[in-house]
C-alpha cells in the first residue's frame, strides 16, 4: 500500500492510496459542522472501526 502520511499511523489521513494490486482507493471527507447532529448517531453494538474493515477489504481486493 502506498500513501504518504506520517510516521507510526496505521492508515492513510489523505483521500487517496495505492494498493499493490494497483487498484486506487479514493474517499471523500465530509466535516459536520453542526455538533447537534451527532445526537442522532446510533453505534451498532458489533461493529469494527471503519479503517479496520476498510483495511480488511483492501487486502482482500482483487478488482474493483
């Protein structure tokens, strides 16, 4: 996997990578401005992080 990031983190803070499969990872971060909105959010109680799961399916990636 290439991106460029800083030493020690475990994934990508930019919006792009490169898998060695050459496939392109692409993302778009979206800010909340509004802190009210996060009273909605309900966490599923079996659930992993996202950039576990993201990673997982990054190595097992073959096509798009």
């Amino acid at each position: 996997m290439n991106f460029s990031s800083y030493g020690g983190t475990i994934y990508s803070t930019d919006d792009w990578y490169q898998l060695s499969n050459g496939l392109v990872v692409t993302q778009t971060s979206m800010e909340i401005l509004n802190p009210e909105i996060y009273r909605n959010i309900k966490a599923a109680d079996k659930s992993l992080p996202n950039f576990i799961r993201i990673f997982a399916a990054n190595l097992l990636a073959e096509s798009p």
